[in-house]
C-alpha cells in the first residue's frame, strides 16, 4: 500500500484530529500483523503556516495553563490559536 504523506502534510490539523480520535494501544497488545491506515483527510481545506517568536518564559507559562504535558513551541501555538479562534470567532 502507498502511503501520501503530502497529502497530510498539506493539511497537518485535519491530520492531527484525526489521528487525535484513535485510541492508545499498550505494547503488549499490538499484534505483529497489525494494519495500518491513514485517515482520509478533506482536500478542499487550504492551509497556511503561522510563526512568530515570544519569550520561552512566556510560553512555558503558557503551556502550564493550557495544561499541556510535555509541550512543544509549536503545540503550544496551535492551542492558543484554537482557544483564540474559538473565543473571538466562536465558530
């Protein structure tokens, strides 16, 4: 089977909800034939790359109120624009 990561990476957030909605398998469970499949993503949703720099300080704290385990700048970004987009747009 031949896997398109170009489609995924055109559409990284759609990516990652859908593989947000997977459930976790304990290593014991998985099975050595196990498939894999890679969610379908909508190809109509144009996407583009936000990026900016802030203080780590800041984004530390950021990330503790947001209640991010061990975060990265560019997960902490993503979540502040969703809390953003949600409160200001509400959509």
């Amino acid at each position: 089977m031949a896997i398109d990561t170009n489609k995924r990476k055109k559409n990284k957030q759609a990516a990652r909800a859908a593989e947000q909605r997977t459930s976790d398998v304990t290593i014991r469970d998985l099975k050595e034939s196990q498939e894999f499949e890679l969610p379908e993503l909508d190809d109509d949703i144009e996407t583009v790359a936000i990026q900016f720099e802030k203080p780590k300080e800041q984004v530390d704290a950021l990330a503790e109120a947001l209640d991010l385990n061990v975060p990265s700048a560019s997960e902490v970004g993503r979540k502040a624009f969703d809390y953003a987009y949600d409160k200001e747009v509400g959509e």
